[in-house]
C-alpha cells in the first residue's frame, strides 16, 4: 500500500486522522506539523523518515497531511492530498476553523480510510499514467485504422491494374472484331460477286 497514514489538521490541532498499519507515524505526523512553515502562506513539503516520506499540503490554514513509502514517489501523494483537502472543505467550511481536536475524526476517518485505499490501489487514480494508458489506447487505434487504409490502398492498387489490364484486352478485342467483320464482310462480298 502506497500511502499508509493521512491526517487532517489546523495548524498543529489534528481534526481527523486515519492510519492503515500499526506504526509510530502519527507522533511524526505531529512532529512534521511543529516543523511546517508558519504563515498564512500556502505550501507543499515533504520529509523524509527512514523509507517513508511524509507529504503535507497546507492551504488557507487547513493542512492535510500523509505518510506513504519512498516508492510512491511525490505525485500520488500530492494528489491524494489536494481530493482530501478538497473533500474536507466542501464538507466542513468555516466550522474546521474553530472545531475542537478530533472533532471531525469520526466521521471523516472513513473518507480517508477511502480515498487511501483509492489513491494506493486504484491505477485510474494517477491521472498522468490514465492519460497515458488513454493515449496508447488511442495510438493502438490510430495504428489499426491506418493499417486497414493501407491494406484498402493496396487493394484499390490491384483493382487499378486490373481495371488497366481489362481497358488493354478491351482494345484488343474491339480491333479483332472489327477485323473478324471486315473478313466477313468480304466473304461475302467474294461470295456474292461468284455466285452472280
């Protein structure tokens, strides 16, 4: 599983957090949220501890915060955490301002158990490798299609040759017929003039 631990806090008040293993990362999740920039200003930071690398995104005063292994590299991670940030705004506004700790950890524990599990498992849920996978799919595509033009092109090529080909032998036969007529024509014209 890519991302193991995600919280959402203000400041270094934790509102809801979800863990997916038994592991110490909550204490270094509140370590990471002492160490975070102060400031009304919005950033994205990640630290390293031992193989895990803990992500966090701080956006109008709401952090969002997650630990995931060193594998998962930064922009799964940061995706997840712009959905949670975003689904955790719709959801509370303006009470997440002044909300108590813990407040919203029953209820938005699950959504994050949820997005976890979506952004860890689910390959649709890196949008540069769907759109890569969408990509190939369209080139596959394209290449067939271009492949069936060919193999028409290449059989309009023999149907042009053989059309030529038919024009050649229709010339040849309209000449023998007009001289298979002439010869009979003058068959009969010799056979007319003897016979009288």
């Amino acid at each position: 599983m890519a991302i193991l631990y995600a919280l959402v806090a203000r400041g270094t008040v934790v509102l809801a957090e979800h863990s997916a293993a038994a592991t110490n990362a909550g204490a270094i999740a509140r370590q990471v949220l002492e160490r975070l920039p102060d400031g009304g200003a919005d950033s994205h930071v990640s630290y390293t501890q031992d193989r895990y690398v803990f992500h966090a995104k701080r956006t109008d005063g709401i952090t969002a915060l997650c630990m995931a292994d060193d594998a998962a590299g930064r922009r799964i991670p940061f995706a997840f955490l712009e959905d949670i940030h975003g689904r955790f705004v719709k959801t509370y506004g303006r009470a997440a301002l002044t909300a108590l700790a813990y407040a919203m950890n029953d209820e938005f524990s699950r959504v994050l158990s949820q997005q976890m599990d979506y952004y860890s498992n689910d390959p649709s849920a890196d949008r540069i490798n769907r759109m890569r996978g969408e990509i190939n799919q369209v080139r596959s595509v394209m290449i067939d299609n271009i492949d069936k033009v060919l193999e028409r092109g290449d059989r309009l090529e023999l149907l042009v040759d053989k059309t030529a080909n038919m024009q050649g032998n229709t010339v040849r036969f309209k000449r023998q017929a007009r001289r298979f007529r002439n010869t009979v024509w003058w068959r009969n014209v010799k056979l007319t003039y003897g016979i009288f």
